[in-house]
C-alpha cells in the first residue's frame, strides 16, 4: 500500500519538525513547496528557469507550473512506497491541482491518502514565532523558553551565534497567521468533509505530538 501524506499548518505550528521525524523513521521523501522550487531553480531546468523569472521578481509561481514540478517530483522512484508533503497544498486551488496529479500518478496503484492538520492557537504560535532563534552556522532551531543552556545566545550543537530572523515579530507573526487561517479554512474543510483530514494538538511538546500522530496512522504504513 502506498501511503500518501498531506502536513497542514501555519508557519510555526511545528509541521516541519515533524515531517522531518516521521520521514526518518519510516523512509519517505519529505517534499515542501520552497525547498523543491529552489531545488529545480539550482538544476538550470526550463522549469527552473521559468519559476526563477517569477521568484526574482517577487510573484507568486503560478499554480499551473508549481503543479507540474510537484507532478515530476512524486514520480521518482523514491516516491513509489509514498511521501510527505509539507505545506503543499496551501489553498483550495493547489488542493483540487494536486487531485489531478495524485490520479493520474496512482492510476493504477493501491494508495491512501491522510491529513494531518497541525492546529495551535494564535496566541500560542506568536508566542513560538517571537522566542524562535536560529543558529548561523548550522541553521539548528530554538526556543528561548525551553533552552536548557544558560547562555542562550549560542547553539547547543555547534556554538554559532543564534539569530532572530526579521519577521519573527509579534505584528508580523499575527499578520502571517491570519494569512494562512484564510486561505487554508477552506481546504481543512475540503480535506474533513472527505473523511481524510486528522487534527492534531500542536500546541503540546514535540514527543507528545509525534506519538498523537504515529497513532493516527493507520497501521499498513508499517508494513
């Protein structure tokens, strides 16, 4: 059985983390939108060079070329026992984009789909949002709240300095949740109304929703 993840949530709710966790422990190709375009404007391929004139200039990749790079993506061979999808897709559009592709890709194969909404609070992702520091040399993610070294200016890993990025600010934090909650409340509920969609508590630590999302799965992606 091919085992097919979508991970939804706004940028803070820790999806990413977990997408990273899951993908280790069961060997699917984790896959997110920005990572992929980068990847393809790196490879010099007409798809590439396309999607860079837009990125350069500050546009959004139509839906209609990020779809065919999706598309490519889940047809190589790691992709034949699943994937995960991470932030992809992002609204109702990119949503029914991707229906096309997923049947077209498993025409003839036995797959199944769960989503996994990645659901916190607004209070709670600002808060994440304005503690989050990262690490300049080895690009390691923190919270000031739940460092366990007292000088919490340095990485644990490494010791590189640990930097804010400029829009983990309150004002910003709140304008990027509002952003995600519009565009994505329509695709939670496209996503429930099919009986794929699993929310998760992701205001709890990351051991906790790691396990609360291992015992959603259903049990065939262990075989």
């Amino acid at each position: 059985m091919k085992k097919e993840f979508i991970f939804i949530g706004p940028p803070g709710s820790g999806k990413g983390t977990q997408t990273k966790k899951l993908s280790k422990e069961f060997n699917l190709p984790h896959i997110d939108t920005g990572s992929l375009l980068r990847e393809e404007v790196a490879s010099g391929s007409e798809n590439g060079k396309l999607a860079n004139s837009y990125m350069e200039n500050g546009q959004l990749v139509p839906i209609e070329l990020v779809s065919t790079i999706i598309k490519n993506r889940l047809l190589k061979e790691d992709c034949n026992k699943g994937f995960i999808l991470d932030g992809y897709p992002r609204s109702l559009e990119q949503a029914l984009a991707l229906d096309n592709i997923l049947e077209e890709i498993d025409k003839n194969i036995k797959s199944e789909l769960q989503v996994f909404y990645f659901n916190v609070s607004q209070e709670k992702l600002v808060e994440r949002l304005v503690n989050r520091r990262s690490c300049s040399k080895c690009g390691a993610i923190y919270n000031l709240k739940t460092m366990t070294l007292n000088d919490k200016t340095k990485c644990e890993k490494c010791g590189g300095e640990l930097i804010r990025r400029e829009d983990d600010t309150e004002e910003v934090a709140k304008k990027r949740f509002e952003t995600y909650f519009k565009q994505t409340e329509p695709l939670v509920k496209l996503y429930n109304d099919r009986g794929l969609l699993t929310q998760l508590d992701a205001s709890l630590d990351i051991d906790t929703i790691y396990n609360n999302l291992k015992g959603a799965i259903k049990e065939n992606v262990y075989s």
